[in-house]
C-alpha cells in the first residue's frame, strides 16, 4: 500500500515534480550544462560525486520547498547519498517534498518505431531498499519515435506491467512512455499512445492508480482522459528537449497537466555562481515552472 498522505500531496498539490535523476550517460551532459566541463573529474566516483553536490545545492536552496515543488525524482546514488547529514529522500520530505526514484535501466535498440526498457532483474530489491528509506513513488521511461501501433501497444504493455510489480511493492509507478517530440510522426503517436493507455487503464483491476508522465502533445487538452481518469493519480509532463518558455507555454495550454521538468528547470543553473545566484535563478525557475503547472492558458474553441 503506498503512503497515502504522499498520494494526497501528489494528487491534491499546487505545484509541480523536479526531475533529478539524470544518470549514466546523460551525466557528463549534465555537468557540461551545469557549468562543469569533461576533465573536471578523473573517475567515476568523482564524476557522481560532482553531480550530487549538484542536487544537494539544489535541495537545500531556500528556493526549493513542498510550497512549489511537490515531488522530485532521484537517481538510485542520489537516493543512497546524503544532503545535510540526511538519506536524501528524508532530506526531501523535510522539505515538504515527496521523493521518488528512477528505476529503468536505459533502453533497448529501436524496434517497430520504439525503444522499450532493458530488462531490470533486481528491481524488486531495489523497490524495497527504496520504500526503506521513505521513497513514494518510481519512475520508468520508454521512447516512442514512430507512430507504430505494435510498437506503442508494446510500450504501454511492458509499463504496466512493470507498474503492477512497483505497485505490488507498496511504491506509486510514474509511467513514462516518452514520445520524441521531434518524430515527424508526433501528433499521430500522440493519438495512438492516448487510445493504448486507456485500454491498459480500464483493464486494472482492484483500487490501484498509476502517475502518467508523457511528453506534451501537439494537440492541447488530447489528454483530458487521462487527466479525468478514475485510475490516475496525476498526470505530468517531461519538456522533452524544450527550452523552459517554449515548455511552460505548452505546458499551460494543457489542463490538470503539472512538470516533471529536468533540463528545463536546471538550464540556467551554474557552478560558478554564488549562493545568492544561484538561489535567485533557481527560484526563477521554479516560480515559471509552477505557474504553468498551476494557472492555465484560457484557448479558444
């Protein structure tokens, strides 16, 4: 059974989830933007240590409180360091923020126009070592490039099965089926990616919900049903690879839809800057982030 004064911050909160899980791969991309350039470290553990130091300057700025920010997604290291002394997801819900954890391990090679999640083996340890340390919910990503129907249908079926399994774990899934919002197919993927996840949501079974993070659509409002579905605790949005006011402007057009933002909230963060920099740009973010998550753009009929 997952937390249910978590759910209900998750479900009810004005405000908007920090996506800080970059990992792997997307590390050094990461650090580049954050100022810090290749050579800055000479192994791995350096490497990781730098962008934890990241992270943890980013959860103990006085900007970043359960006021604006209602969750935030961690990388597994992320979630076995420390901030202030603090397991970091205990960190976070002093804060006011509820923790969740990247759990996917990368993606497979594209296959019927998408890439579904590697196979992930010790997931269940993980989702214990997890729920241990006060996490609430997870997160898992596969990518859509084409508007393959086989290809979405087998997305949204491995998701959810993999949802069950976190959901069987007492944690809350982030299903994120992410479309590539620079496939020349985008709009019909969006369409057939909407049809998918609502047959899998009507064949749950029993009082669950699952968390939808999905790409913004090229049509707004194509998905008021999931928003409106009995099944979904909360629907967000990735910025996909758009810069912060491109991503905020779509994202206002689309009703009951907050952020899940990592680029975008982090783009103008540097290294080099003083505390006082550093803690005014982040709250400019923050502050443009939460209104398109929370004041929504009137669109004409």
């Amino acid at each position: 059974m997952v937390d249910q004064g978590m759910a209900k911050k998750i479900a009810e909160g004005e405000g908007f989830i920090a996506a800080l899980d970059q990992s792997g791969g997307s590390t050094p991309k990461a650090l580049k933007g954050y100022g810090i350039e290749d050579g800055a470290w000479s192994s791995e553990e350096e490497m990781f240590g730098l962008i934890h130091a990241m992270r943890a300057r980013i959860i103990t700025s006085p900007a970043f409180t359960g006021d604006k920010v209602i969750g935030a997604i961690l990388f597994e290291r992320t979630m076995d360091g420390q901030v202030d002394g603090k397991p970091t997801p205990q960190a976070l819900i002093e804060r006011g923020v509820v923790p969740f954890i990247k759990i996917d391990k990368g993606l497979e090679d594209e296959k019927d126009g998408v890439q579904l999640m590697k196979p992930n083996p010790g997931l269940d340890t993980l989702l214990a070592r997890a729920r241990a340390l006060g996490v609430f919910g997870t997160k898992e990503r596969s990518v859509i490039n084409l508007a393959n129907r086989a290809g979405i249908a087998a997305v949204v079926k491995q998701q959810f099965e993999v949802g069950q399994q976190v959901l069987a774990g007492g944690l809350m899934p982030i299903i994120e089926p992410e479309v590539n919002i620079k496939s020349p197919e985008r709009a019909a993927a969006d369409q057939i990616l909407l049809e998918e996840l609502l047959k899998a949501l009507d064949a749950m079974s029993g009082d669950d919900k699952v968390m939808l993070k999905l790409s913004l659509p090229t049509k707004p409002g194509l998905f008021d049903p999931l928003v409106d579905h009995p099944r979904v605790l909360r629907v967000v949005a990735l910025s996909g690879g758009f810069a912060r006011p491109e991503a905020c402007v779509e994202l206002a057009k689309n009703r009951g839809v907050i952020a899940s933002f990592s680029r975008a909230l982090l783009e103008d963060l540097r290294a080099q800057m003083s505390d006082a920099e550093f803690n005014a740009s982040l709250g400019s973010a923050i502050d443009e982030i939460h209104a398109a998550s929370t004041k929504k753009a009137v669109l004409a009929a």
